[in-house]
C-alpha cells in the first residue's frame, strides 16, 4: 500500500464535533533526493479552491519535536503519519486532493490524491 488517508470524528474545545484526516504515506525512493518541492491542489464540489507549493527543506521546520523531514532524503523506503484537522468552518460537500513532489530535476517522484465528503 503506497498510502491512506482516513477522516476521524473530533470533539473540539466548547464541545463543536470536527473531522481530523490523519494520512499514512509509505515510499520507495530510488535515489537521493536532495531538492524539491511539493504541490498542493484542493477542489470543493469540482471548483478550484486552492494550489500551493513549498519547498521542500523548510516544510516541516515549524514543528519543532514533531518535523519528519529532514533533508537530503537517500534512495530507500520511508513511511510517515500526519494529521490535519479540518476547519469547523469548512462547507459540506465533496473535496478532491492532489499532492505531488517533485526532486531537484522536477521529475515528480511521489503523488496521492484524494477525496472526500464532509
């Protein structure tokens, strides 16, 4: 299994019910990867609602204990969990993911997709 993500019922503070999407990603690299970026693009009801991109090295540099990437990646398999609560404020309907990374020849080494109904 390359990966999955799962939607997970939350109670948040003053007792308002949320969703948490916790992902599990498993990859095989078959070289070093020493330079990237990753791509974001997020649909609602087939409308475009977001495109981001970041650079790789500094994505995870805010967590402090929590950061899983740490850069140069050598060729060999990883696994990784990360979970995301998805804002209370968010409209019901159907959402559409799409992540993808590319090295540092822009040769797109890992994608996932994903969707969802809230």
């Amino acid at each position: 299994m390359v990966g999955r993500t799962i939607l997970i019922t939350d109670v948040r503070p003053g007792g308002l019910y949320g969703v948490t999407a916790r992902s599990f990603v498993n990859i095989t690299l078959d070289e070093d990867l020493e330079a990237g970026r990753l791509y974001l693009e997020v649909k609602y009801n087939g409308n475009d609602l977001l495109a981001r991109n970041w650079e790789l090295c500094n994505l995870d540099e805010d967590y402090g204990d929590e950061r899983q990437i740490y850069y140069p990646f050598s060729s060999g398999e990883y696994s990784f969990v990360k979970e995301c609560q998805i804002p209370t404020y968010l409209p019901r309907g159907r959402y559409e993911t799409t992540v993808w990374i590319t090295d540092q020849n822009d040769k797109v080494v890992i994608c996932g997709f994903s969707n969802f109904t809230l």
